[in-house]
C-alpha cells in the first residue's frame, strides 16, 4: 500500500501518487456535486466531534484520538463532496486535498491532518503507548474542523469550476 506522502516530497510525486490514485477501483471519482452528501459528511464530522469529546472525558483515549481524525476527515471529504470528488482510500483523499487546497490553508493544517491518521492507526491497531495531549487534540481538530468549514462555505461556483479542472487535468496528464 501507497502512503501519502510528507511534506518533503516534491509535486512531482505528488501528481504521480494522485495519478496512481485516479487508478485504484476506490479511488479518486469525479462524481456530480452533492449539497445533500456535504451536509451528510459536515453532520458525521460534528457527531465524531462530539464523540471525541466524549471519549476524551472518559479517559478513552484511543477512541478520542480516532474520533478527532474522522472528525477531520469528514470535514474534508464534505468539502471534495462540493466540487464532486468521491475517494474511498484515505491515503488518497489527504493528498487530494493537500493537491487541491494547499494554497488555501497553511501546510501545518495539512500536516495536522496526516498525523491525525497516523495516530489513530497507531491507537486503534497497535500497542505501543503515544503521548496525547487531550485538550490540545480537542482544541486543534475543532480549529481544523471550523477551517475546513470557512473553507467550504467561501467556495464559489467559479472556484469548484476551477478545481473540477485542476482535477480533470490531473486525469488526463496535462498538469504541469
């Protein structure tokens, strides 16, 4: 399996990874744009909010963890919903998102989102004890989640337009 990538890798990769996404049988799709699937992914990411918190207070950390990932997660894939992605590999959704809005957020919030899932496979399938910091982790996916949210309710007709090209470029190699 494929990870994504870090932040050191160049574009180059990056495309080549997204291309190999485009190829996978769950992986990236251009699909029609759904208000009613953005509602339905920012709903499952407000309840997995309240999930963490929930967890949180119960000392249940490993479940936190993994609700504040799914929290950012359905965020996100709320905001490809808008511009008409549809992506069942995780790995892939992250970096489309780092590809299509990685002028719109700063690289530490793309970075905090690959953590985020590094974590919780390291809580959820793993013995070995990582240190979190609850109330930081609480505090950051909230941040992330408002973000994602600002970003999506200042996504105008022209820019998805623009997105939805990026993304058929990057389907047909045209990208540069």
């Amino acid at each position: 399996m494929i990870s994504v990538k870090s932040c050191g890798d160049t574009m180059q990769d990056n495309k080549r990874y997204l291309k190999w996404c485009l190829d996978q049988n769950r992986g990236i799709r251009q699909v029609k744009p759904s208000v009613n699937l953005v509602r339905a992914y920012l709903e499952k990411s407000r309840n997995a909010l309240k999930s963490m918190e929930v967890n949180a207070k119960e000392g249940i950390i490993e479940w936190a963890v993994s609700a504040g990932y799914y929290a950012k997660y359905f965020a996100v894939y709320a905001l490809l919903s808008k511009i008409g992605v549809k992506c069942e590999i995780h790995d892939c959704t992250i970096a489309l998102f780092e590809y299509l809005f990685g002028r719109d957020v700063p690289p530490q919030i793309i970075q905090e989102f690959k953590k985020s899932k590094v974590d919780r496979i390291e809580m959820q399938y793993y013995t070995r004890k990582i240190n979190i910091d609850l109330e930081k982790l609480m505090k950051r996916t909230k941040s992330f989640v408002l973000d994602i949210e600002k970003i999506l309710d200042d996504l105008n007709s022209d820019r998805i337009t623009e997105l939805q090209n990026i993304l058929q470029n990057l389907k047909i190699g045209n990208v540069k």
